[in-house]
C-alpha cells in the first residue's frame, strides 16, 4: 500500500511516516481495508504445538475472545494512517531501518520523551504504514507475571486455561506490541518474564501449559515510558531490560504541525489554531530556561476542543 502523504506539507525536516516494504504473508482474509476507519476482524489460524496434542492439553485450552469493535485492549486491530501525523526525517529513516532488520532479527523499539508526545500514537503508526497488526498492552493494569500468559478457570464443571490476548498477539506474524507506560507497572519483577521474549531466545517455556510460546516472524515489540522527577508513579527501567531495546526519544511535534493537528481533531478555524499554536511556541521559547513551559499535545487538543465549542482562547487555557 502507497505511503500517505499528509495533506498540510509537513515542515522543513519533517515528512509522512515510514513508506512500506515486504511483509510476511499474514491470514487478512477477513480483512478488507478502509482508509478513514481501523476496522476489525479475527486471527483465528494460531495453532498448537505437536506438544500440546501428546500432552492432551489442545481440548482444554480457549483462544481469546473476538476483539470489540475500535476497542483497542480487547483485541488485535490495524490502525489507519493519519496523514496529519508527522515525523523528523531522522527519526523516520531511523524506524525504516528498524522495520526492515525486523523481517531478519529480533527488533524492539523504547519511545521515551514526555507527556503527549505521540509515543504510543507513532507506535500505532508504524503498523498502520506497514498494514500490520497492532496489539497495546497497558502495563500499568499488570499487577502480577501470570497475567500476560492467562489463566486457569472452571467451565460448566471442566477446568481449562484461557489464553491472554498477549500470547495471540506475539504468536502473530509482523504484530507491533506496543507495551505501554512499561515503567509504571505495579511491581517492576512484574516484566521479568518478557526478557526470553525481547532476546534472541524469542520464546518463553509456559509450564501451565507445558509448551514453549514463541514469538513469530517480523514481530516488533515497542515500548513507551516517561521518565523524570515530574513523573512520580514510575520506576526506573532496569539496566537489562532497556538493553534489550533500541532508545528514541520522542518530543513535541513543530508549530506548524500543531497547528494542522488542531484544524484537524477539533474543527477550528485556521486563524484560531494559527493563534493557539503561536500561544504554545511562545511558552515554549521564553528567554529563560526556567520560565519555559510545555504544552502537550493532548492539552492542546483538549484546548482547541473547548474553543471549538464556544470557549474563548483565554477561559479554553484557563480551565484545561
């Protein structure tokens, strides 16, 4: 699929996301491809290991249940691209090359940078440029290790394991894991377990189960997390953990994409988002280092929503 340009030109050092390249073959036999909607279907060809058959364990193990519709955590799911969605040519040549290793190696991706940055967003957008599945694990939900296998229950009177989502989406070809706000999990031995996963091992043995889970062809895993004094709900990331990953940080986009962002998500006029993002740069640019101030994104949106709905600029900051 051709690569989306943006319809605002992006600015000078910045363009459209990554342009595809060859994929593995995946099951889209349900999939048909909207260019404004991420539409939805169901992976149903993962199959068990000739383990699973001797050990007489296929019958009592569930595959995840079908993904609810735009629900991003109930399943897998393919973005659309956002032609308003931007990056620094640096960094696009940089995910380029990432992708492309992926279909030979094991690649994991950490966005760091702050608050409504897009880092999960470019995550997105990277499966979406490349029609590729998309599965966001909110860490911040894991509270103990055995939640991203599954889990054990009783069903009219037999016992059977049910499979996490997580495992139907590493065990399919070319998905991008994003896992999200990796550092703000409840425990941070809680992400033990993924360390087989992001190495060149690519497999964990499950004993639950009694096979090995391995991660399939062209996976990415890319991780998202803020990090700072400001941020106090997270944990540092462990040494061995962020060496499993290549390091990008992510920041705010230019004035002119802010703008364009705005016109776009909250249906203002061009005059009011020229003015909001000549609002942002300002803060941004103060003279003095300790008076500078940083909008995020998000609070940008959500200002420019206000004022769309009859604020003015000044009560739209006031009260966002």
């Amino acid at each position: 699929r051709p690569a989306v340009i943006a319809t605002n030109p992006a600015p000078a050092g910045y363009q459209s996301l990554i342009p595809p390249v060859k994929q593995p073959e995946f099951n889209q036999s349900t999939w048909q491809w909207a260019e404004e909607t991420a539409e939805e279907s169901v992976i149903t060809d993962n199959q068990f290991t000739d383990v699973d058959v001797a050990l007489n364990l296929e019958r009592f193990i569930t595959e995840p249940e079908e993904p609810i519709a735009n629900g991003h955590n109930e399943g897998l799911f393919k973005p659309a691209s956002n032609p308003y969605f931007v990056v620094p040519v640096d960094l696009q040549q940089k995910l380029e090359r990432v992708v492309k290793a992926s279909q030979n190696h094991p690649k994991n991706i950490l966005f760091t940078g702050p608050q409504g940055s897009g880092k999960t967003s470019l995550g997105e957008q990277i499966a979406a440029h490349e029609s590729r599945w998309c599965f966001p694990v909110p860490c911040v939900t894991m509270q103990e290790p055995s939640q991203w296998w599954g889990y054990w229950t009783v069903v009219a009177g037999e016992t059977i394991y049910v499979k996490s989502q997580f495992i139907h989406a590493i065990e399919t070809p070319g998905c991008v894991v994003i896992l999200d706000d990796m550092n703000r999990v409840e425990n941070p031995k809680v992400l033990n377990p993924l360390f087989p996963l992001l190495d060149d091992r690519r497999a964990v043995y499950l004993d639950d189960i009694q096979r090995y889970v391995k991660v399939a062809e062209g996976v990415i895993f890319i991780g998202t997390v803020n990090e700072g004094y400001a941020f106090q709900g997270t944990d540092p990331i462990d040494l061995a953990l962020r060496d499993r990953f290549d390091q990008i940080s992510v920041d705010y986009p230019p004035g002119p994409q802010i703008e364009a962002i705005l016109l776009h998500r909250a249906q203002i006029s061009a005059d009011t988002a020229e003015r909001l993002g000549r609002f942002a740069r300002t803060l941004a640019d103060a003279p003095n280092l300790d008076e500078r101030i940083f909008i995020s994104m998000r609070q940008m949106i959500a200002i420019a929503e206000d004022v769309a709905l009859g604020a003015s600029i000044r009560d739209a900051v006031t009260f966002t």
